[in-house]
C-alpha cells in the first residue's frame, strides 16, 4: 500500500516535500517512482529511483527541482520539490517500480496547488 501525504497549498517558488509511506513489502528492496496527474490529464512518470539509489527524471520541465530520495529504515519515499510553478498544481502518486508500476493498487495520492 502506498499513503501519500504533504501536499497543500503552496506560493510560485515555494518549496514542498512530498512523502510516501509504504507498507507491504521493503522499500529497500525495490524502485521507487513518483508520478504527476495534472487536472484533466492522465498520471505520468515524473521521477524514479533505484533501489540502490540511482535516479532519473522523465520530463525537462522538473530536472534540476525535483528528487526522489526514501529512508529505508521508515519505509518512506520521498519527493522534494523546489521553486514550485503554477503548473507544477496537480495530484502526486507514488509507485513501486521504475518505468512502470509494479503494483495495480495505487494511493489516494496528494494534491499540490501552486497558486498566488
């Protein structure tokens, strides 16, 4: 299972930290990834990383402010994000997996709202 949480409402340059707690399985022993669902369009792969540690991300517009990191030992992932923009304002998923989910069982997800 995934629980996202620490969304909210959040000024254009501001910064947020997303978490994802898991339960289920160890996240030491898998990828992780994390996903953006912008209003009225379908969920996308954002940023993933390795259970050794090694990350991607998968669009330009984020490289550079978003990361993914995860503390084993709390079975938590997380999403830091940095000088937020209006059209970062979407819901965020995280997922077991790097290119695709590995799991069909998604959480209720966070939302973020970058507005003034």
């Amino acid at each position: 299972q995934f629980v996202e949480s620490g969304g909210g409402l959040v000024q254009p340059g501001g910064s947020l930290t997303l978490s994802c707690e898991v339960s289920g399985f160890a996240l030491s022993e898998v990828s992780m990834s994390w996903y953006q669902q912008v209003p009225g369009k379908e969920r996308e792969l954002i940023v993933a990383e390795t259970k050794s540690g090694s990350s991607s991300t998968f669009r330009d517009s984020i490289t550079g402010r978003f990361w993914i990191s995860r503390d084993n030992a709390k079975n938590t992932a997380y999403l830091q994000i940095r000088n937020l923009k209006p059209e970062d304002t979407a819901v965020y998923y995280c997922m077991r997996g790097y290119y695709r989910p590995e799991s069909t069982s998604w959480g209720k997800g966070t939302l973020v709202t970058v507005s003034s």
